[in-house]
C-alpha cells in the first residue's frame, strides 16, 4: 500500500497537482526515447494529448489516413475520425482542429484521405467511405461538394471484371483515393474485387464526377494483381501510380492508364497500408511487422532502399501501436516530422527528427 501512494504521488506531481491521463503517462515515458536508424531517427514530439476532445473521445475507432498540403508556405495535414469528423493538424503541428463536417460524413469511417489540385489550382479533399459504399470530397474547409456513389451496374467500368461484378452487384468498398489529370483513381481492397476503379471529374464549379472506363488489378499474387490494393499514391511530380500490397508484402507500380511497371518489395511478413513520398524518402505504415510481439513498424526508405525502421510501440513505449495504419512525412525548417495514426485500437503520435 505505501508503495502504491508513493507511485500515485508521482503521477500527480508530474502531473502538476493533478491526474495524469493515460495518454499523458504514456508521453512522459517515451520523452527520452528514440526509435529509428542513422539520420532518420525520431522522438515522441506530441501524442494524442494535442488533439481536441471531440477527437480524443472517438480516438479508439481511428481507421484512416493522412492528406498534407505541400504547397510552399503551406502545411496543413488532413484526416478524418468516425464521430468527430475532418481534423486540421497546423503546418507547425503545435495544434489540431476540428472543421466542420457534413453529417452524411461525421459518423461514417473516412479510411484515407487524399488533397488534389483542379486545373484552376483549387485544393480539394477526397475520402473514401468504407462502410457507406461511397467517396466524398470536400473543400479544405470541409464543405460537403460531391459524393459519388458506388457503380450501380450500368456503367463500363473499363475491364470485364469489374463491369460484371457490379452488373452482379458485388459490394463497392472504397479504401484510398488519388487523383491524376481529371480522374480519380479509387482501390477497392477490402472488396472481393480489388481492382483500382477510376471516376471522371468533369466539373469543379459545379462538382460532377460519374464513373470511368479504366480499371486494373485484380485480386490474386500475379503480376500487377493485389492480395489487398490498401493505399494508394502518385509521387510528387509524376503520373505513376503506386499501390500498397498488404498481404503480398509490397508496393506495385503502374502507368496512369494501368501497365504495371514493377514492384518495390517490403520486409517478408510485413503489411505496408500506404506508401507516402517526401524528397528522396519514402515512408511505409504497415499494419504488422515480421515480428508482431514488437508492435507494427514505420519503413523509411531512401530511393527505394530501407534505411530506418521506425517502431513506436517497442522502442517508444506507446503501447496502442501495435498496428500502423497510416504515416505520413513533413518537412519544417530542414527537420523531418512523422504523423502516425494506429488502428484497433486507434492512436496518434507525431515524431520529430532527432538532429
């Protein structure tokens, strides 16, 4: 008993006074920590303490991914929380906030985020909504603009597998969105389908959008097809699509118009979700790791070879990331910054670059 009050007195002077949170402990012991290799090593700079309590409330059902503004002078990060709605991380990452969201998107799962450009310059965001069977997008303040609805059969989808499944009314379940030269290309991993559909912006003012006939993958371990086509990216300054294969252990490559052009393989027994570029970086959330007692890994890659592996459950101690299901890479005065999101159950974290 007196070694239980003398703990509890611990916790509340670090606390000032008061009740530490269990966020809040878990900061204060990952505070010295560092997880990472060479010149990509990172501490715990905020968890999930510097989100607004709408979004702490709701944190545990996190199941999504990241969007961040890359213009000069820009910076803002973009995701989404079931129940909460879309959430602003600032270009310093010193504060979040809540924007207003349509109630048609507030309580559904928004599993990605994507920001694209319209030829006029306007940003856009798109989600796509898991468990509605629909995609949505949105102004960066979160105006509701369109919604585009799953195929309802009619259409060419642009292979015959995907235009049969949906004449068959298989179920349309959106998981990543991107956007290249006036379509967006959307994977349908947690479908039977999983091939990458595409839908055709023909307006921004007013929005309209209506399916399109290109579509490519499949599911299977052939070339080109997807155990599970999770995330999905165009690098910076190109028109290559690339498409993280959970199961298969690796990124596939493909042209705008669907020709695969090779792969980058992952560490066997790991499940990359998304692939995210930043310079010569990429960085890899997987949702396991080849060891999974160690909780999930963050892969860092330089010109497509691994050279940091970032784990936050293990050399951090912030114990919900046994699973990463979504990371993405900042850049601010010359340090690289990591935003991370864990899955089941959900957390937050954004690492800073130890320099």
């Amino acid at each position: 008993m007196i070694k239980r009050l003398a703990l509890l007195a611990l916790f509340a002077s670090l606390a000032g006074g008061g009740w530490l949170l269990t966020s809040d402990l878990a900061s204060t012991a990952a505070a010295d920590r560092t997880t990472g290799q060479g010149k990509m090593k990172f501490k715990l700079l905020h968890h999930s303490d510097i989100l607004p309590a709408e979004a702490k409330a709701v944190l545990e059902k996190a199941h999504g991914g990241f969007a961040v503004d890359r213009r000069s002078g820009k910076g803002q990060t973009y995701f989404a929380l079931p129940g909460a709605g879309i959430l602003e991380v600032s270009p310093d990452m010193s504060k979040v906030r809540l924007l207003d969201t349509d109630a048609s998107m507030k309580n559904a799962n928004m599993h990605n985020a994507t920001l694209w450009f319209d030829p006029a310059g306007k940003p856009f965001l798109t989600f796509p909504g898991n468990q509605t069977a629909k995609v949505y997008t949105t102004t960066t303040d979160g105006k509701l603009v369109h919604t585009l609805d799953a195929p309802d059969g009619s259409a060419d989808m642009g292979h015959p597998a995907a235009t049969d499944y949906f004449a068959s009314r298989g179920n349309f379940v959106p998981t990543d969105t991107e956007y290249i030269d006036g379509l967006l290309y959307i994977a349908t991993g947690y479908s039977k389908l999983d091939y990458v559909l595409t839908a055709k912006v023909m307006s921004t003012s007013p929005f309209k959008a209506a399916w399109h006939d290109l579509a490519f993958g499949g599911k299977g371990t052939g070339v080109g097809q997807f155990g599970t086509g999770h995330g999905i990216t165009v690098p910076p300054g190109t028109k290559r699509i690339d498409v993280a294969d959970r199961p298969n252990a690796e990124i596939e490559r493909f042209t705008r118009f669907g020709q695969h052009l090779g792969r980058v393989p992952m560490p066997l027994g790991s499940f990359p979700c998304d692939v995210e570029y930043l310079d010569d970086y990429a960085i890899v959330g997987a949702l396991n790791g080849p060891d999974q007692s160690k909780g999930a890994p963050i892969y860092i890659l330089e010109n497509d070879q691994l050279i940091s592996t970032v784990m936050i459950k293990e050399d951090l101690g912030l114990e919900l990331f046994d699973h990463i299901h979504n990371a993405t890479m900042r850049k601010v005065n010359g340090k690289y910054y990591i935003i991370a999101q864990a899955w089941n159950p959900g957390d937050f974290a954004i690492l800073e670059q130890v320099m």
